[in-house]
C-alpha cells in the first residue's frame, strides 16, 4: 500500500512514496562464541600432534533465499599446531587473532 503525502503550505512537488511493506520474513542467526575444529594426527593417541582452529562462528538460516539458505561466517580466527597432551606449553600460532 502507498501512502499519500499530506502537504499543508509551501510548493508542492511530486513525490515518490515508499511502499510499506507488512511482509515478515524468517531469520535465525545462531552466534557460538569459542568455537574450536580439532584436527588430530593420530586418534589412538593422547599426546598426538593437532592443528586447532578457533574462533567464533555465525550461522544463519534464511528460508526465504531458496538458492543459499544457509550462511555461515567465522570471526576472530585462531589457527596454531600443537600436541594435545600438553597444548599451553607446546602450541606454535600458525595464524594470529584477527
């Protein structure tokens, strides 16, 4: 629907009116704060050698976008190798905070 400008003095122009839209769309966006992918060289292991990934995460869930529903992005990322035993004292940043 459009709703007409009402003017009560001075020059009147013609203006384009915005349509109002009372249309609702879904959105869920879920935001994981310390998010960590592990990826481990040895399972049966312990003490293996890994590479952590951390960051936070945000993942959205649009049903509207048929094409591309869902939409993920990563913040903050932390990449560094390790050895899981013993990660404080053995990590060796790969890629800093950003």
């Amino acid at each position: 629907a459009v709703v007409p400008k009402t003017v009560k003095s001075g020059v009147v122009t013609k203006r384009s009116s915005l349509p109002v839209s009372t249309e609702r769309h879904l959105e869920v966006k879920v935001n994981v704060t310390g998010t960590e992918f592990v990826v481990v060289e040895d399972v049966s292991c312990f003490d293996t050698n890994a590479i952590i990934l951390k960051g936070t995460t945000v993942l959205t869930y649009k049903p509207r976008f048929v094409d591309r529903p869902f939409s993920g992005s990563l913040f903050g990322i932390e990449v560094f190798s390790c050895r899981l035993g013993n990660e404080h004292e053995t990590a060796l940043s790969i890629v800093d905070p950003v």
